[in-house]
C-alpha cells in the first residue's frame, strides 16, 4: 500500500499533506503513471483520518490533474515524470533588475514548468496569506524573503517553515536565522559591497569622504549600510549617511554612493552645475547597472541579476539543495 508522509506535528493541515506526499512522489517518480492509489476508505483507516480529509485531497488532486478517478474502480496517477512542473515566484517588489531574474529563470526551465508570478511588498503578513492559500498548490515555491520592520521577521521564518525544504528556494537574500536546509542563491550584502569598494582602492585613495545616500524608507538591506562602513573604517575614510541629495552640498574629495535612480539623477544634475570634475574632484557610484548608466559613464557596484535566474533554475532543474552565492563586483567608468 502507498506510504504517505504525515507529520503530526506539523501544523498544515492533514489534507495539504496527503496533496503535497502525492505530488513529491509523482515528481520522483515513486508513483508511476496510471499507478492505483489506495481508496478513501484505505487511508482514512491507515491513518486515522477523516474521510472528509482525504476525499478533499484527492479532489483537489483530480482538479489540477495529478490523478484521475474511475467510476466503480478508484483513484489512478494521471502525471509522470514528462508532467510540467508548477513554481510559484514570489518577489518583494518589481523592478527592471527584478525582470531580468524573472526573464533569466523563465529562459532555463524553457516548457519543462509553468510560472505564476505574485509580490509580497515586503509585507510577512501578506506573505504568509500568500502561502496559506497557496500551499500544496506547486512544486516548487521560490521566495525573496526581503521584509521589513525587522520585527515581522520572525513571521517570514515561521511561515517559510510551512514550506517542505525540497520544495522552497531562497532567492536574493540569506537568511541565517532559517535553519531549514534548502537551494538558495544569495547576495551577501554586508561582503559583497565592502569587497566590491576594496577592488577599487587604487581609484578611491584621492577621496577622503564617503556619504552614502541611503533612504530609511526605501526598504534596502541594512546590510550595506554595514558594508560600506566597514569598508571606510579600513581605508580610514570619512563615513557620513545621508537621506538623500536634495539638500546636500557638494565637497571635494568626496565619493558619493547612490542606491536610488531618483538621487543619482539629482546628483549627477548638481555635480554638472558645480564647479566640481566628476572622477577628479567627486566621485559618483550607484548601485545595479543599467544601459542609461553604461551610456553615462556611471561607475556602478551590482549583482549579476540574469545569473542568479539562471543559477537558480538550473540547480532546481538538478533537485539540488545547496547554497551559492551570486557574482557581485564593481563595473569602473568615468565617474571614478
């Protein structure tokens, strides 16, 4: 008789297991196409369920496919391994740097899955709506788990915990108070950008002043606020944050750090009414690059976005269940 995989004390309820031990082992191939699974009956007494319980269960298989039913004879596995998977991403927001992740990952998985597409806002509590209504529903469940206040993280980890580790990936962000082991490919925020100013050292020893301009309310890591100060305190520069440029002054001998469009505008705009030579006087980095920026001459420190999309449909292609870190690096132009 077919073993499904309960855990009594996981809190999802007993029929989004029965859906989810079916679906994993159509996916490895344990249940074979046109396999009889056991009657209602069978299971209910198996395992002390209710009929109510599996009978929703295996409804809700039938619907989307997985099995099918026969009159006077039972319940049969409609879905082999040649079945397209289901993944449902879920991002903090979208952006054109998001885009091309999502454009990336759609080009690797190719016909082999179909895609749905929803955004939590940095919000833990729509997050976790989104998975309580949506769990048991996909294969795979990849998440940028970017939230913000700090104190709703501990929502976030607790609703990630309701998703099987074979069945989630972390995208963009670590997470090392996640103890669950599943695929992730990651930004180091904190390394990433420190490592990415130390490259530039040989251009930045003619500056003596960084100002990172850094909206509180702009939802960014605060890790690269730490990245970028550890980042002063060993090249023994001046380190000053700042909201945004609206009001700033400029100064020589200051590199100014950007993470928004809107401030890099604005400062690219004062520099070219000032008395100031960009790449001489001031220097001007922004944050992820852009064909406008390329164009521009704009030195830029950024992930490589269509990696991570890449990387990531590749190792769940693979089923593997690893931890990578995505490329991050600094591009020199003329503003440096």
């Amino acid at each position: 008789m077919y073993q499904l995989k309960l855990n009594t004390s996981d809190k999802t309820p007993k029929y989004k297991q029965i859906i989810q031990s079916v679906i994993a082992d159509i996916e490895r191939n344990v249940l074979k196409k046109n396999e009889q699974l056991p009657s209602i009956s069978e299971l209910s007494e198996e395992y002390y369920l209710a009929r109510d319980t599996v009978e929703k269960a295996y409804r809700e298989l039938r619907e989307r496919g997985f099995i099918t039913s026969v009159q006077g004879k039972g319940y049969y596995v409609n879905s082999g391994e040649s079945r397209k998977m289901r993944i449902l991403l879920i991002f903090n927001k979208l952006s054109s740097y998001k885009k091309l992740i999502y454009y990336a990952f759609l080009k690797v998985l190719g016909d082999k899955a179909s895609v749905d597409l929803q955004i939590h806002h940095y919000n833990a509590r729509l997050f976790e709506e989104i998975i309580d209504k949506n769990l048991g529903k996909y294969n795979y469940y990849v998440i940028m788990p970017h939230f913000f206040p700090e104190e709703e993280k501990g929502l976030a980890i607790k609703t990630l915990e309701k998703i099987p580790a074979n069945e989630l990936i972390l995208l963009d962000k670590d997470l090392p108070d996640f103890k669950n082991e599943c695929l992730s490919v990651y930004q180091d925020f904190e390394r990433d950008v420190s490592e990415a100013l130390e490259s530039a050292n040989d251009l930045l020893t003619k500056y003596q002043r960084l100002v990172l301009v850094f909206p509180s309310d702009g939802n960014y890591p605060v890790e690269i606020v730490r990245g970028v100060r550890y980042f002063c305190v060993n090249a023994h520069k001046e380190f000053v944050i700042k909201e945004s440029v609206e009001a700033e002054i400029l100064q020589a001998q200051t590199i100014y750090l950007v993470v928004e469009e809107t401030d890099l505008a604005e400062l690219v705009k004062k520099a070219r009414m000032s008395s100031f030579e960009v790449g001489k006087d001031i220097g001007i980095i922004s944050f992820n690059d852009t064909t406008l920026k390329e164009l521009l001459g704009i030195t830029v420190i950024t992930t490589d976005f269509e990696t991570m999309g890449r990387t990531a449909a590749a190792l769940l292609l693979d089923k593997k269940k690893i931890k990578v870190k995505n490329p991050f690096y600094m591009i020199r132009r003329e503003t440096l």
